[in-house]
C-alpha cells in the first residue's frame, strides 16, 4: 500500500495538509470522498505511479489534516477552499499545471477547483457523482432515503449523536450499501476509517456538508444561472449500484449542462468505485490522461 510514497504535511493558507506523493510522470491529484482519507486509494496508487506523480492528500477536516474551526456560515469548509489546499500542495511540490480526480466530496472539490483555478487544472476526472447545484435543486425522496446522511449532517445535532456511537458501528453503516456490502473493502484500509473517525473529522465533515447546503450552493447556483461551465475535458465515471446511478441513470446528459467537454460512463459497482473496481477505475484514468 502506496510503496515508496512519501509522507509529507503541509501548512496551507488555511489548513495543515497531511499527504502521500510518489511517482514519476505528469502530476495527478488524487481527492478521496466521506468518510475516508486518502487511503481510499490505496488499490490503485502504486500502479499510477509508474506513469505519473501521484499525489494522495486528506481534505481539510478529514484523515490526519488539520480540521479549522468552522467559521460563521462554514465558508472555510466551502469547496472553494478545500480546492485551495489541494492546489497550495501541488504549487508547493513545484507544479503550477496538473491533473486530478476526484470520488464523492474529493469529486465536488475537484468539480469546484476546476471552475475556480481552470488554469490549472488540464483535465479532470469526477468519480460517482452529479453536481451540487443539480442535486439539490433536483431533490426526491429516492435520493433523500439512499443519500440520508447529506441531511443528517447538517443537523445541529449531528457531531454529537455520531461522536455518540462506536467508530467501527458507524463506519460499517455509512460505508455498507443495500446489495453491496463491505466484504471488497481491504481490513487494513477500512481500520485506518475508523482510525480516522473522530471528533476533529466529525466536526470537519458535518462543516463540509453544512457548506455545501449553504455557501457552496449558492456560489453553485450562481455558477449555473450564467452558464459557467468546466472547459477542460472532463470525465464522469459512476457506480451503475451506487446511490447516484440507481437514481439518477446516465449522468452524462446531466453533466453536459455543467462541462462543455464531458465522456465517461457507468462501471457495474456501488458508490466506492475505486475500492470495488480498481481496475476499470484504473483502465479509465489510464486511458483519459494517458491520451
């Protein structure tokens, strides 16, 4: 698991990074999604590496970065500034111009990212999810019962009823899926989980999805109302099981309202697609940045 990756943390302007690099080749940022770290990517990492640089970090508020006090309306766990600590981390590993992926939250920063710093990023890939804007202006009670925790966390209550339970019990409800289970998760990857289930992340990851209720819709609905689109070419890859392709179908049409260059499509697997099909997640990004 990420062999001969280095281990490094980084201040940013607003949050200490904890992240592995390795690797030789272009620069390819990896975001992981909730309630993981980095790890996720652990089944794939090594193999990119013989072609890129790969750089694996936590977000803000999730594995072993640092987890900022929310601020008034939790703009500092916004999108927008967890993509600036990703691109803070890659300007300081000396790259001005990378490309990323990016699985369920590390998805939205990367969609996000691209919008905001389109400089940077040269292509990017969204693993099992749709856009903020258009899932909640789009919300159903289908969504609502398989996506339940995108509501449950941003409840006044919420840190304290999870902080309530066992780790491993909540992970093992979070992250197990009807008619998936949890048997493709590696022991080890899945332990460093429940590790990393604390009241820091949990304070971070209800910020997360309290921003994204709030600010970060906002900022979303005004990206959309005036047709401001990702440019650079765009892949959106998704579980045909997961919560996002039982509801919602082909993402492709719907991506196309949001990116102006957009391909991709469904991989037979839930919500954690690159833990349950590492290697057509692997064959997919191969052959969007190898191109």
């Amino acid at each position: 698991m990420f062999e001969n990756f280095e281990t490094r943390d980084l201040d940013t302007s607003g949050a200490r990074i904890h992240f592995r690099h390795g690797g030789n080749g272009p620069p390819l940022l990896l975001l992981h999604g909730n309630p993981m770290s980095h790890v996720s990517w652990h089944k794939i990492a090594d193999r990119l590496a013989d072609h890129f640089h790969v750089v694996a970090p936590d977000l803000r508020g999730y594995g072993d970065s640092s987890a900022p006090d929310p601020v008034e309306g939790d703009h500092n766990y916004s999108f927008a500034a967890m993509a600036l600590d990703q691109v803070e981390v890659m300007e300081n590993l000396g790259y001005k111009e990378f490309y990323v992926v990016g699985h369920d939250r590390g998805g939205r920063t990367a969609h996000r990212m691209a919008l905001d710093h389109p400089e940077r990023v040269q292509r990017v890939a969204l693993i099992d999810i749709l856009p903020n804007h258009h899932i909640w202006t789009n919300a159903n009670a289908a969504w609502a019962r398989k996506s339940w925790h995108w509501v449950f966390m941003i409840q006044p209550c919420a840190e304290e009823m999870m902080a309530a339970v066992p780790a491993r019990w909540f992970m093992e409800q979070k992250l197990s899926k009807p008619g998936i289970g949890l048997d493709f998760f590696d022991p080890a990857a899945f332990d460093e989980y429940v590790r990393c289930f604390t009241e820091k992340t949990i304070k971070g990851s209800c910020a997360d999805y309290r921003a994204c209720a709030s600010c970060d819709l906002e900022q979303d609905t005004k990206d959309f109302e005036v047709d401001r689109k990702l440019t650079m070419p765009t892949l959106a890859i998704w579980g045909a099981k997961s919560h996002t392709g039982t509801v919602h179908g082909d993402l492709l049409p719907i991506w196309a309202n949001y990116a102006d260059n957009v391909t991709g499509g469904p991989i037979d697997c839930g919500h954690y697609v690159p833990e349950q099909a590492p290697n057509e997640t692997y064959d997919w990004i191969m052959k969007f940045f190898g191109s």
